[in-house]
C-alpha cells in the first residue's frame, strides 16, 4: 500500500486550521499540527507545540517531521493572529510580532521545508486574508503582513517550481469564534451567508490534492462576494 502523505497545518488547534487539519485527517493524510495550544482530543493528528514565528522552534519542527514522518507532501501555513490598535499607540515589538508571525513564519517554514517539498512533489497553500487589500482603521501591521504573504506566495511559487506548487487563500469573513453572526451580517454576503472554516478547508484540500496540478502562483479569495461588492451609503 502506498505511504499516506503527510501535511504539516500550523495554527491548527482551531478555527480554520482545525478544519483544515480535520478535513485532510478524513482524507487519509497523516497530519501535523504545530501550535503553542493543544488541539482537540478527538483530531487525528500529531501536535507539537510549537511558535512558528521562532527560527530554532521551526527548524526542530521541520526536522521531527524528517525523523518521525519522513516525508513532507503539504505545508498549510495558516498560523496568524491580528492587532487592532492606533497606529500612534502601535509600537514596534508590536508590529515585528504580528510580522513575524503572519509573514516571517512563511519563510522560515518553507526554507526548512523545501528539501521535504521537493522530494515529495508537494504543494504549499499560505492563508491570507481579504485586508491584504482592503482596510478597517487600525489595522496597518494586519495588513501588510497579509499584503506581504500575498506576495512571498507568488514569489516561492517561481522559485519552487516545478516541483512544488504554492498557492494562496484569502479569506473573508469566517466565523470561528464569538457571538453567532446577526442575520444582517450574512444578508450584507452576496453568498448570503458569513464563512465557515470547512469553507477554507474545502478550498485547501482542493489544493494540495492532485487535481490542481495546473495551479501556482495563484490567490483564492473566499469571502462570499463581499469584495467584489460596491458599497455607497443610500
Ligand atoms: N477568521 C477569519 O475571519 C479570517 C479571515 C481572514 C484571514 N484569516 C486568517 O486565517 C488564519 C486562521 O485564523 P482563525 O480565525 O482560524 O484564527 P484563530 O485565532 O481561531 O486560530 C489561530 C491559531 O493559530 C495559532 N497561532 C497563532 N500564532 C501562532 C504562532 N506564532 N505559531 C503557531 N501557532 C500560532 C493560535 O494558537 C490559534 O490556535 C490566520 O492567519 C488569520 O489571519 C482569518
């Protein structure tokens, strides 16, 4: 029987990554999780606790995964968080976390990946987000990490090819957390509905599966329409 692929989800404790890290363990890929919290119990997934903004912590990870798997066929690097605060009351350790985590993560992952990636002709998906291109106030560090990973995506995906395929999702609003969305919150979708995190996992699986050989170099927005919307005030 052949070798189940392995993916490697990082952020997978939950939210999105979850259901990525759900989705791919259904599909039959042996998954690793790296995040500092714990997932649940019930996924089918090794987890290492691990800060993937780290140089040390990301190069022991990539090298538990030669030692323990032994192979590498998906890197989802999902790993993010957001700050929303003034840009006059933003300092700079500040800003260099959330880059380091949203953006510099990518880097070091891929770098310590990539003998892995190659040999396995395997596929990295970065999960953006829809504010790489469009802004709330107060959320300039959120953005150009964001702006910077939609970029970093089509840059390895040169470097890389052909035998390893990256791709980028941008999600636009999903609910993984908090309150349930109003029932205008959805209606103002032209889905007519807020996202969910199977959405995104769906979207992964697609690309790190053997149907998307032709796809590189490419940015998916999965937002429910909600950018290609024109909004004036009535
Ligand atoms: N939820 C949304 O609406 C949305 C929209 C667009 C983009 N995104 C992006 O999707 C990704 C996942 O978002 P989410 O909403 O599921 O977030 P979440 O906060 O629910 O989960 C994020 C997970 O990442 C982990 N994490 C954070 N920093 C890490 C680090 N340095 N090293 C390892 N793990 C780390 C956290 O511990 C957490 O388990 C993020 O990159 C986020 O920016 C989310």
């Amino acid at each position: 029987m052949a070798q189940a692929k392995v993916a490697l989800v990082t952020g997978g404790a939950k939210g999105i990554g979850l259901a990525v890290a759900r989705r791919l363990a259904r599909e039959d890929w042996r998954v690793v999780v790296a995040d500092p919290a714990a997932p649940p119990p019930d996924l089918a997934a090794r987890h290492v606790a691990a800060d993937v903004a780290d140089e040390a912590q990301v190069d022991a990870l990539l090298a538990g995964i030669a030692a323990q798997e032994g192979r590498l066929d998906a890197l989802v690097s999902n790993a993010g968080f957001m700050l929303r605060k003034p840009l006059r009351d933003l300092t700079l350790g500040e800003w260099n976390r959330v880059i380091g985590a949203n953006l510099t993560a990518t880097f070091l992952l891929v770098r310590a990946a990539e003998a892995m990636l190659r040999a396995a002709r395997g596929a990295v998906v970065t999960i953006a987000s829809t504010r790489a291109r469009q802004s709330e106030a107060d959320t300039e560090s959120y953005s150009a990490s964001k702006g910077g990973l939609v970029a970093l995506t089509h840059a390895l995906s040169v470097s890389l090819g052909p035998e390893v395929r990256v791709n980028c999702v941008s999600p636009g609003w999903i609910h993984t957390r908090g309150d349930a969305p109003r029932p205008e919150d959805h209606a103002q979708h032209p889905a007519g509905r807020v996202g969910r995190p199977e959405d995104i996992a769906a979207l992964v699986a697609w690309l790190v599966g053997p149907e998307s050989g032709f796809v590189t170099g490419a940015e998916f927005v999965s937002d429910g329409g909600m950018t290609r919307k024109m909004i004036y005030a009535a």
